[in-house]
C-alpha cells in the first residue's frame, strides 16, 4: 500500500468520528432561529449560537423538536457588562390559551451588580409561580449549564448541576402540573427596560449595543413528540431511543437537597409563597406542602 493510500484509511475512520461527534449538538440540526432579522446566528459548524440585540430588534430560536417529558441542557453565556434593561429568555412552552410553560430568565443589571434568575412555572395557563436568585458566579464570563428535568412527578431547575428549585405534581390537591401538552424549547434576547431592572428605572443604554448571548453544548434527553405520538414507549414508561433514562423517575438524593437548601437560604431573593401581601385570599396551595 502506498503512503497515501495508508494515510487515507486512517483518515476514513477519523472523519466518520468527527461527524458523529458533531452530530451529537449541533444548532443547524435542533433549532431554528425565528426572528431577529439575522440578529440570530449559527456559528463555529453549528457547534455556538448567539442571539444579538440593538435599538432596533431582538431576536430568538426554537426547537425543531417538541418534548413531553425530559432532561434538557444548555450552556449559556450572558450579555456581559452593562445589560440593564435586557432579558434573555430560555424555556419550554407549549401552545394556546391554557398552556403550560417552564421559565428561566436572566435580568440584566448595571456593570458590577449581579444578574438576576427568574424562574416560573405555567400550568393550564396560571403562572405567578416566580421565584427569583442571584447566582454564585459571574454568568457572563463564562458558559455555566442550567438544566430543566421534567418528569410526570417533579420540575427541577439546577446550574451547573445544583438544583435551585423544585416543583412537584401536586394534583392530587388540586395544584394543576405539566404532563399532557408537548413543549418546545424558546430563547430570546429582548429588551424589557420598562420592567426589567429595578421595576423599570433603570434604562436599556443603546450606546452599549448590540447586546449578544451566546449557547452550546444542548442536550436534550428526552421524549420526543410527533405527530400526536411519543418516543417513549407510553408517558408511564422511559422512552427506548433514551440513552439514560434515569431522569424519568428521578428525584433528589440528600445531597441535592442539602444543595438545594443552600442555594434557597443564600441565594434566593424572591419566593412566591413568601408573599401573603399578593395573594389576600391565602397562598397558593403548593405552597402549604413540604
């Protein structure tokens, strides 16, 4: 065999590698960008995206795919430095009138002051489930992973593999739960200067645009809906094409709780069920359960 032709039977292997690899996330593969006027890009082989805002627009992308049930990934890397007045949005959603939906938000704020996360969750199209955190690190400097699991008994938000909050189905008291519409995954980068950053008084600074997120590494593990059919083999059971489907059944272990009460007691700014003042009538009655 000649030198060439050696080196091209090793080649062969390595390439076919390589795509598999980069097949395993790639953007061009699982979303599509939605609007912004090509503030929304696909870079680096569909390996990065990012999201750009300025005076004019915003923009955003959504998931090929819809998902009923799941453990979905995603690395984010916020806008950096002044974002007051900016929202970027990412979460699960399905559609019409009494939807359901599952929320991350990052708030942003002036240089030197933390992001803020909020988080909600819709079921039957009833929000006011906010709770809200400062996070332990800087969000923008680098990528941090923030996960939605989502089973038929329980909701966990985690960063970076710490769980920040929990929502349990709890419809045998009434609560209604996320477990009968498919979603699919939404970002957005926007500008919400009326709301967004100390209630609205501070502004967007435009002198600062554009305004750019940025997102690798998605992993969806997860049951995909298609036409009116799921992946998995029945919503009791984990789906087959699953590669790990612990997730369907999974709940906290003790660490995770002791995680989840340190990130609660240090870092928690905002909780729904502390706020007796919004609802006069008495809290909302997840919030009477452990």
């Amino acid at each position: 065999m000649s030198s060439s032709g050696f080196k091209f039977t090793l080649l062969v292997p390595l390439l076919v590698a390589c795509l598999m690899a980069s097949s395993a996330s790639n953007f061009h593969n699982d979303f599509d960008i939605t609007w912004g006027d090509g503030r929304g890009k696909i870079v680096n082989n569909g390996e990065v995206l990012t999201l750009s805002l300025d005076k004019a627009s915003g923009s955003g992308f959504q998931s090929k795919n819809e998902y009923l049930f799941g453990k979905i990934d995603m690395q984010l890397k916020l806008v950096p430095g002044n974002s007051a007045g900016t929202v970027t949005a990412y979460y699960l959603s399905s559609k019409g009138s009494t939807w359901d939906e599952i929320d991350f938000e990052f708030l942003g704020n002036l240089s030197g002051d933390p992001y803020i996360l909020h988080t909600n969750v819709f079921s039957q199209g009833k929000g006011n489930r906010e709770q809200q955190f400062y996070l332990w690190f800087d969000p923008t400097v680098d990528f941090h992973t923030y996960s939605i699991l989502w089973n038929p008994q329980r909701i966990i938000f985690s960063v970076d593999g710490t769980p920040i909050r929990e929502f349990k189905n709890m419809e045998s008291f009434g609560v209604p739960f996320p477990k009968n519409q498919p979603m699919r995954i939404y970002s957005s980068l926007w500008n919400a200067d009326d709301w967004a950053t100390r209630g609205g008084l501070v502004k967007t600074d435009w002198t600062r645009a554009p305004f750019t997120a940025s997102y690798r590494n998605f992993n969806a593990d997860a049951c995909v809906w298609s036409n009116g059919a799921s992946s998995c083999k029945s919503n009791a059971s984990p789906s087959s094409a699953s590669t790990n489907s612990a997730w369907f059944s999974q709940e906290m272990d003790s660490a995770k709780q002791q995680r989840l009460k340190w990130v609660q007691k240090n870092y928690m700014i905002y909780n729904y069920c502390n706020d007796a003042k919004r609802f006069p009538q008495g809290l909302p009655p997840e919030c009477n359960m452990s």
